[in-house]
C-alpha cells in the first residue's frame, strides 16, 4: 500500500491532516476539533464521517504491526519479542500492511484496532513527522487515541513513532502488554542494518508466561 500525506501544523500542533490512498481511491481528512471523514468512490464519493472501532479490549483488536525498515539478528529478536507479547495477551489478529498512512487511516475508519511502528533519532531509523502527523490527528477526530510509543505518555508529533488505537483503554492496554518483557531499547540493537553489537550486559527479553 501506498498514500499521499499532508498535514498543517501550527505551533507544534496538527490542525489539519489529510491521507489519499491511490489505490483504493479514498480519502481521509480531518480538522482540529472539526471530526474525521472519508470520501470513496465505492460510496459514490459521498463525504462520510468515520469514527474507530472502539474496540477497548485485546481479544477484540486486530492490530498492524509495522516492521519499519532496520535489519540484523537482534532487531529480528526485538520484534519477536513484541509479536509474541501481542499472541501471549491473545489479541485477534496481527497484520502489517507496510504503510503508516493507510493503516492509521484503516484505524480511523474501524478496519484495524490499532496499529505501532517504534524509531529513534539517535539510530536514524523509523516513519518520520510527515508520515503519521496528519493521520494521527483523522485517528483523535475520529474517537481514537495516540501516545507515546516508548513511553506510553503523550503523543509526540516531532518523534520518530507512532501508536495509535481505537480507544485510551485499548492503547494502554496494548502499549502495557507489550512492556511487560521489559524489552531492551532500539538504541541497543545496533545501527539501522544490524551492524553493531548490542552490549553484553543486554538480554533479549523474552514474552511475559501466561
């Protein structure tokens, strides 16, 4: 999948976002405070609003899981360890369809529950602001939520992530889950080809026992 992405923000804040998938023939927009919508031409380019799922617990949520674009054994076992924290709460289902634009559309629209993709500036790897900025904002006007994928807090635009769910309850829950191993930092995991070692002192974690 594809999309074409713009956003306006002033002062740090997005006020208005605007996806356009090619090959669906969709568009998503929104405006601060003004709600979410669509426009498709299976709905004969009628202007629609859109609201999430509002899925709240894991058993319900399909969940995009964006692998980014790092390489090397460690990064592989860091999102081992994510994808197995995700089977071991027994969430739905877990999909990637490799763009941030869509997916975080399809979790404004309700076809995903929620979706993550987690970077670093200091590794240089990750989606950047023009990538999620104006869809997380179709995501909050349309009844989902975003925070902070390393720490669960407030949404940062200017980081190099993004986590996004259909509700507060299901983003927290699902960022918990995936925490709970005590995964190590991407810093640790090498450069974005795996070409440096992790230190020694760093363990693998491995997904929480039932």
């Amino acid at each position: 999948l594809c999309a074409v992405l713009v956003s306006y923000a002033d002062k740090g804040q997005v006020l208005v976002g605007v996806i356009y998938d090619p090959i669906g023939n969709e568009t998503f927009y929104a405006s601060k405070g003004g709600g979410a919508f669509m426009d498709s031409a299976s709905c004969g380019g009628d202007r629609i609003a859109i609201r999430t799922s509002g899925a709240s617990e894991l058993a319900q949520a399909v969940i995009n899981f964006e692998v980014g674009y790092r390489r090397g054994p460690e990064y592989a076992d860091w999102l081992g360890n994510r994808f197995g924290c995700m089977v071991v709460n027994k969430v739905r289902g877990v999909r990637s369809i490799g763009a941030a634009g869509p997916a975080l559309a399809y979790v404004a629209c309700g076809r995903l529950d929620a979706t993550f993709e987690q970077g670093s500036w200091d590794m240089n790897c990750g989606p950047k602001i023009w990538d999620f900025s104006g869809a997380s904002l179709v995501v909050e006007e349309a009844g989902g939520a975003c925070i902070d994928a390393k720490t669960g807090g407030s949404f940062d635009v200017m980081g190099r992530s993004f986590f996004a769910a259909s509700s507060k309850v299901l983003a927290d829950s699902l960022w918990t889950a995936l925490n709970a191993a005590n995964p190590p930092e991407l810093i640790e995991l090498g450069g974005p080809d795996g070409s440096a070692s992790k230190p020694k002192d760093v363990k693998v974690a491995k997904s929480p026992a039932k």
